[in-house]
C-alpha cells in the first residue's frame, strides 16, 4: 500500500501547482486510478474465483469429479463427536445436497402418506422388485420442493414448491422421487424433477425465475429415475435416457433457453450423470446410456466420439483427469471391466465384435468395474468401491496396488469423495472411513451415525454434509 501511494500525487499538491504542470499531473493520477482499478478487479476476481471453487455446486463436486482441492474435514466423527448440526428432513430423497457460498440446497418430495426408501438388500427382496417393477403407481400427493439451509447453523432459510401431483409410476422401493441432485451457480439453484418432468430455476432468495416442462417417462422396470443435472460456464445438461425417449439437452442456465438437443436412436435407461472434460486437448461433454458412451461438444452437441458395445446401463458416472477417461459398470448378476481411455479420440471408438477393447483404450481390467458408488481420481490413483471392497489401481498403467475391505462397510451406494489428500468413503448403514491418499491401504479414521445412506457426501469450507433418510448431517472439526 506505501509504495502505491507514493506513486499518486496527493490532492493537495495538484491544486497548489501552477497550471502548466496541470494536463501531465492529471495524466498522472488517472493513470493511477486506472491502476488501481485493475489491481481492484484482479482482487475481486481472485476472490470470486476462491469462493467458487470451494463451493460444491453440483453433483459430485465443481468439475463433477467428485475431488475438492480446497478444505479439511475430521477423521472421525459420531454423533457426539464432530457434528456441528443434525437436522430433520421432511419428505424423501437421495438426491446430494450442493453448496453454495454460505447455502446447501436440497430437493425432497413430500408425500401426504410418508414411506420411506429402503436400503438395498430390503429393497431388492421387496414384493415390488421381485415382480419386475409391475406394481400400480401409489395413490398420493407428492409435493417436489427446493430447501435453502444455513452452513454454519442448520437453519431452513426458505422452502419452495417446484410441482405438486400425483406419480405418474411406481419406484424401486430403494428410489425416491427426488434422486436427481440439482445444480447451481451465483445467480439460481436449478432442480430437476424426473418424476415430475419439470426443470426449474430459483434465484438465491427462493424466487422462481423460469420453468420448463420435459415430460414424464417411464423407466426401466418403473426403477424411476436418477440423473442429475451437469452445469458448467453457465450451460446446463440435461441426460434424459428413459424406456420412451433418449436425449441429451443443453439449456441457457440464465434464461432457460434450450440451445441445442440430441435425440438418440437406441432407446433405454440410464441413471448415469454426464460428465464435463476439461482436459488437455479441449473440452468435452460425455455420457453413459444404453451400450454407448459418446463425448460431445458441449457449445454445440456435435459429436465427436462414441463407443458401444459393452453395457452401460448403470448408475455409475464416469470420471476423468487430465489424461484419462474411466468408466464401466457391474451389475447384481455379472462383472464387467473397468476402463481407461486415451484423450483425444475421434470418431467410432467402438469395442470390436468378439473383442473387449475400445480402439482408443489406454488399458482395462477384467472384473474391476464400478457397481453403483462412482470412481474417483487422486493424484496418480483410481478408486473402485464395489459393496464393501475398495480398490485402487494406477492411473497410467491400471496396475491394481491393493483390494480391501472397509470396516463396518456391506454396501456402498454415494460416491467416494476427494478432499486434499484425504478419500472419503460412505456406505449405507451409516459407517464412513477416510483414507489416505495413495497406492498404500492407509485408514486415518473410521465414523459411524446411525441413518441409511445413499446420497453423495458434499463438503465446502471445511465443513462436511451428509444426507440421510430421516436428517441432514453437517460434521466440521470443533
């Protein structure tokens, strides 16, 4: 600050000069001005950006990665220890709470008869399951509302109703009607309601700013639906892969204008959440359905590659670093592989007939794909956590360099997440262990609350928010 100041003229001095020396001081001082108007800007900027990026817009994170380069959280926590806050939630949902500045926003669908999602193996042994998903949709009023809470105190700020109806089908008894994580950006919160085909936008205050209508489709086995929004510099995706329709669409998050959408000939559904992939080359948009993944431009919808031939079909999300992209699935009834490919690709990238091989593939391993929880990246290792196991495997290579078993884990549904050099794993009973980032099976610390946990963890400002069955959860070192 001194030796700025000493630069500009005080006030004084240019009026007591004589009127010859006026023009250049003047210069002078608005030259300064200009000066300090861009170090002013710069500041600002720099700010806005910190702030940004240690939000958790979206779901699984800012870059959609499920990785957080800024903030620390506990090793441990309880319910005695380490929770900030503990809050109740009205109605039913799994999908991630997001954050904001000093705001989480969460969807919930709040039925006039309560029920309440089940954990997989309950679910999968349900009347409902077992007959293929052929059950009536249930007679009730479902309310699909937007919730704004305070960080630092839990407190509900405001509560908006998106749309109001009865189902239009049934859900898998382990699904809700509010799976689909919403996204936002400094200027709206944006919710996706499958089950009510309505996208909507509200400002920060809980103000409706625009609502668009896409349509009620049926899913596989009335499973109901689960792809959650993907924003990025200002656009927002929309991946609607059902049993009636596939289509990817790109709207203008300010105004809801649709800029473009791609319908797809292969039909069927898909739970998976596209991916944005800033990597070395350019950017690309890429999305998992039925049998295929493609990448696309994300300005325009052009594609640039696809591959099929493998299934796709899972709820598993694809992720990515600078060099790599890594994707798979496995299902209840069969193992499949994990891949890795190349950035770069053009054009038909699919596994040949009688082969397993992408032609733009870096490597894959047989019997290594993610079940329903996402892959994560930290530094020079992939995490893979199918049920109770974790695996870690080396990015450049696909070298596996260990397989273990989570304490307390049977099964794990959110997605892992990144937060500096610590690996955060959740399973549904409730117990959490968190890992230390590398090639080594390192455990830090272990948790346990008591709730049913499906919903990815976000975690913005050193605090840590968990959404279960029945509350929220917020967790920050005391």
């Amino acid at each position: 600050m001194n030796s700025a100041t000493a630069i500009c003229p005080p006030v004084a001095q240019f009026h007591a000069v004589p009127s010859r020396r006026c023009a250049v001081l003047r210069g002078q001082i608005l030259s300064c001005w200009a000066c300090w108007t861009v170090i002013l800007t710069a500041v600002v900027l720099a700010l806005a950006a910190n702030g940004a990026a240690s939000d958790w817009p979206q779901f699984r994170g800012p870059d959609g990665n499920g990785v957080s380069a800024h903030g620390q959280i506990p090793a441990e926590w309880s319910a005695n220890r380490n929770l900030a806050w503990k809050i109740p939630i009205p109605g039913a949902g799994w999908s991630q709470p997001i954050i904001v500045g000093d705001r989480i926003y969460l969807t919930t669908a709040v039925s006039d008869h309560p029920s309440r999602p089940k954990d997989y193996s309950s679910g999968t042994t349900d009347p409902h399951t077992v007959s293929g998903g052929k059950a009536p949709a249930p007679d009730v009023m479902i309310e699909w509302k937007v919730m704004a809470i305070d960080l630092p105190t839990g407190h509900v700020k405001w509560v908006f109703t998106v749309a109001s109806g009865k189902p239009r089908y049934p859900i898998h008894p382990s699904n809700t009607y509010a799976s689909e994580t919403p996204a936002a950006d400094a200027r709206g919160i944006y919710a996706w309601f499958g089950a009510a085909g309505t996208v909507a936008a509200l400002d920060p205050e809980g103000r409706l700013i625009w609502q668009r209508d896409l349509g009620v489709f049926r899913h596989q086995e009335n499973l109901g639906s689960g792809s959650s929004l993907r924003i990025h510099n200002g656009l927002l995706y929309i991946q609607c892969f059902n049993e009636e329709q596939a289509f990817l669409a790109c709207w203008n998050a300010q105004d809801g204008g649709e800029k473009w959408r791609i319908h797809r000939e292969l039909k069927g559904t898909a739970w998976t959440t596209p991916l944005v992939w800033e990597n070395k080359e350019r950017g690309e948009l890429i999305v998992c359905g039925q049998k295929r993944i493609s990448s696309h431009d994300p300005l325009t919808g052009r594609e640039l590659w696809h591959g099929a031939g493998i299934e796709m079909a899972g709820p598993s999300s694809p992720t990515a670093d600078q060099n790599h992209l890594y994707f798979g699935f496995r299902s209840a009834l069969k193992t499949a592989k994990l891949y890795a490919l190349n950035l770069g690709a053009e054009g038909n990238q699919s596994v040949e007939q009688g082969e397993q091989t992408f032609r733009g593939e870096a490597w894959s391993r047989s019997g290594a794909a993610p079940g329903m929880a996402s892959p994560v990246v930290a530094g020079n290792c992939l995490y893979i956590v199918t049920d109770a196991t974790v695996r870690c495997h080396d990015t450049a290579s696909g070298q596996e360099h260990f397989r273990q078993r989570l304490p307390g884990f049977r099964c794990a549904v959110a997605s892992p997440i990144v937060i500096g050099g610590q690996v955060l794993f959740l399973d549904e009973s409730g117990s959490a262990a968190v890992l230390k980032a590398g090639p080594r099976f390192e455990i830090l610390g272990t948790s346990k609350l008591e709730d049913t946990f499906w919903a990815s963890p976000a975690v913005a400002r050193n605090a840590l928010v968990l959404r279960g069955v029945d509350s929220l959860y917020c967790i920050r070192s005391k």
